[in-house]
C-alpha cells in the first residue's frame, strides 16, 4: 500500500507517495523510492540519475561523502548512516511484518539450513504454519523460490515476511548469516528465538578474524526482546554465549554435557536413522528420526530445543520429529543396497567435511570415497585444512572444482594440494562432472561415496559466469552408468 514520503522518512518535507522501494536503480519503476547506499561492489549514490530516469518519486541516500546535486522531478533526501537505517525504513514501509509472526533466527556456520527446514517442518505439523528464509530460498516448505543469499537485503526481508505473513505463516524461521548480522540486513526484527549451532571457520575473507566472525554471530543472542536461546553447549563459542548476561531464556542443549537443559544418552546410529533417550527437565523421552549422523542429533536437538521454546509440549514435540526430512543436498541418499551409497552435501568447510565424513564411517562396509573441492575467491586459509580432514578420514580422495568464479581453478587445486601429506595418492580431476562419473564408476557395493560442497546448488561458476550444474543430476546418471555396467 503507497506511504507518503515524509511518513516513511521523517527528513523528508514532501509527502509524495511512494508505491515500493528498491536498492537497485535498474528495478526502479515509477512512483518507487530508490534507497541509494554505498555497497561492497559500487556506490549506488553513483545511480541516482539514472533512477530518476526510471521514474522514481524520490531518492533517499547516504550523506557521508556524497557529492549530489538537486534533480528534477524527485526529492532528494540526505542521510547520515543510511545503510544502518534500511531494515528499519522497510519495516515501516511494509507493516512490521516481523510483529505479526512469531520469528525464529537460525545462525551458526554450519546447520544453519537444517534446523531452519526441520523447524518449519515441525511447526507445519504442529498446525503453525511456518515460513522460511534461508540458503534454500524463501516461502514455504513445500514452495520454495530460490535466492542468491542466506540473508537477502533489508528490504527484500521486510517484503518477504510480510508477503509469508500474507500467505498465511504464523512463524518464519530464517537463517541469520553473520553477513546479515554485520550489515543490519536484520537489524529492525522482532525474532522471539535464537538458535546457535557451532562456530568454525568460514567466511574469513569478510571478516578478517575469528573474533569478529563470532562478535557478529553474538549480536543475535542479545537482540532486544528475545525471549528465547537455544545454544549448542557442544561447541567452545556456544558455551561462551551461554554464559553471557542476557534476559531471555536460556536453553541449551548438548550430546556431552548431562547437566544441559536438552541431553541425549544411548544414541544408536544405523542405515534407517537414529534414535536416543532424551533428558529434560520436562522428563525423559525416545527420540526417532530417518536422519544420518551425530550432527544431525544435535541439529535435532536444536528444533526440540526451539519448539519448547515456543511453548510446544515435550510429547508432542517427539511425535513429529521421525516424520521430518532432511534438506535437499544435505546428506541426501542415493543408491545403496545393490549399489553404491552414494551421499550429496553442502559440506564445505573443513568443520563440516569432518561431521560428514565422521557421520558416514559407521555405515560403511567397504571404502568411503571423498570428492570435493574449494570455491573461489573465498578464504584460501582453508583449502589446506579440508585437504587435511578428507585424507584422514576417507579411505580414497578426489579433489575437483567448486565454484572457481574468477579464480584460476589450477591455483585453487595448488592450494588444496598443500594440505596432502601424501598428494600423490589423491587423483585431481578439473571437470566435476567427469570427476562424479569416475569417482562413482570406482566403487563397489559396500562403498560410501561423498560428494561435498555443492548440495542443492543447480550451477557451477566459472570465470564469473554460472552455468547449469547439478551434482544431483549428475550422481543420477553416473549411478545410472555403474548399473548399467555392473548388469
């Protein structure tokens, strides 16, 4: 619904209503508000014209350094740290959305797009029909539309939860990057529960250290009004928020610490799942769910953790966890039995290529066969580290391309290759595709092949350009041939 301006923007003196606001003068339509902000990229101060050409009714932008001129046409309205204030701007212009459902933040380096989905899973089968915003994309469980990042723009936030609002959801579980988290994507939120799964290393090149890795990640747990954490006791950075002064409520849980709210005992892992006694002050409970490995026990207990959170009963909470799936291209089976095992995940850190891999041993019989790969112009810092991790823990190693964007893939490999204590006994292959077929063509019933890095990814982006690639597509087919040549 159009806003006058100088509702939206109290600097501003005309009251021109606004009909939508964009960050991207390339979207602008007439009667739109263009926020222009200086980016990561380029200046969007450095747009304005072209904006106005566009028919935007009024251009708000960052006063710090600008050097603007007066435009015909639109008013032209200056503000100092405007980039902090778009979260806010948003929440005003579409209603508060955030206000009007009951929102759950999901953030750590891994788990973040597990417990998101298993959260929305369970609050749909618990008759609270729940959005999504994550790495997946955004809407509903069973509709969702893909996006570029974890946690889109302030703007696109606030028009997305007000359109679940629209649809229908009464929560929204969103996962909450640490992107997010340091550039306010998220700042005028209302989020009633925090989930913290585990800090390892990622996203170094942003942020420079550790320290201001897990310093953004904080700010979440001391989010005004929150009435709810639920932290990973596991993990060294989650103790440490634990004990962190704060109002809310505290829940953690653990698979260690039989002091934690959410403890689990005589977990039993096999091919059809887990299951596990869980402890809790509401008493004791069995624990069943499909899902394989450890780290998915403990992304359970964060969802059990998050729906006590919201006031669910322990006993209902148990009801609907065997019947939650996990995410597309997280520990996604095909094969097996008569074929190879083979197992698609977006593992790619080297925290998480370890829980994969660690969570794969005990089913396997034969070998376990690792491919994977680094992503260009990202953290190099870790190339070695995953190398390291896949020759410990896998029986054979593949190491192929990920993502190179404007990477030279020969570097990237170098890079990994320095991780190997014995390189000459892993195989580099460039191609993934053709890396998929052979490292799946090797293996024999009993085996577990791991293909780590991509997931639910749909491209593969070189030299800047994404083309169509899917290693669930392409684990079909090679699948398909070792059938075929084994008939």
């Amino acid at each position: 619904m159009p806003m006058p301006l100088n509702q939206l923007l109290p600097q501003a003196s005309g009251a021109t209503l606004i009909r939508e606001l964009t960050l991207d003068s390339r979207k602008v339509r007439p009667g739109d508000l263009f926020l222009a902000v200086p980016g990561l990229a380029q200046d969007g101060r450095a747009h304005i014209v072209d904006a106005i050409a566009r028919g935007a009714a009024a251009v708000a932008y960052e006063a710090e350094g600008a050097n603007v001129v007066s435009a015909k046409g639109a008013e032209l309205v200056a503000i100092k740290g405007l980039a902090g204030q778009l979260s806010a701007i948003a929440g005003r212009f579409y209603g508060e959305p955030s206000r009007g459902v009951r929102l759950v933040g999901v953030t750590g380096t891994n788990g973040k797009t597990s417990v998101s989905q298993l959260v929305a899973q369970a609050l749909d089968l618990l008759g609270e029909r729940c959005g999504i915003v994550g790495t997946l994309g955004t809407g509903f469980y069973d509709a969702l539309q893909s996006g570029r990042h974890t946690t889109p723009d302030p703007v696109a936030v606030q028009a997305t939860l007000a359109d679940l609002k629209q649809a229908g959801a009464r929560a929204v579980a969103m996962e909450v990057s640490s992107h997010g988290l340091d550039q306010g994507r998220v700042a005028a939120l209302d989020f009633d529960v925090a989930v913290f799964t585990n800090l390892s290393r990622d996203h170094l090149d942003y942020h420079g250290s550790m320290e201001a890795y897990g310093a953004a990640k904080a700010k979440l747990f001391a989010w005004p009004d929150l009435k709810c954490r639920v932290i990973n006791l596991d993990d060294d950075f989650g103790r440490q928020l634990a004990t962190a002064e704060a109002e809310s409520r505290l829940i953690g849980y653990s698979l260690s610490d039989a002091t934690a709210y959410l403890f689990c005992r005589e977990a039993k892992f096999d091919d059809h799942g887990v299951q596990a006694s869980l402890v809790t002050p509401q008493g004791e409970g069995l624990l069943r769910s499909p899902l394989l490995g450890r780290f998915n026990l403990s992304n359970l207990l964060a969802v059990v953790g998050t729906l006590l959170g919201l006031g669910y009963p322990l006993g209902d909470v148990l009801h609907v966890l065997p019947q939650l799936q996990g995410p597309v291209g997280r520990m996604q089976r095909f094969g097996g039995q008569n074929q190879p095992l083979v197992v698609v995940d977006y593992a790619h850190t080297p925290d998480a290529l370890e829980k994969v891999l660690e969570a794969l041993r005990p089913h396997v019989i034969g070998r376990l066969l690792c491919l994977f790969g680094c992503g260009g112009d990202r953290d190099r810092g870790k190339r070695p580290l995953m190398a390291a991790v896949a020759e410990r823990l896998a029986d054979a190693v593949l190491v192929t391309d990920d993502n190179p964007r404007t990477e030279d893939p020969a570097q990237i490999v170098a890079d990994i290759r320095a991780g190997f204590a014995k390189p000459d006994a892993v195989e580099f292959v460039h191609g993934r595709g053709e890396a998929i077929a052979r490292l799946i063509a090797a293996a024999q019933v009993g085996d577990v092949v791991l293909l780590a890095g991509k997931g639910h990814e749909d491209y593969q982006e070189i030299a800047g350009v994404r083309h169509a690639f899917s290693d669930l597509d392409e684990t079909t087919k090679a699948l398909a041939a070792w059938e075929a040549a084994h008939a």
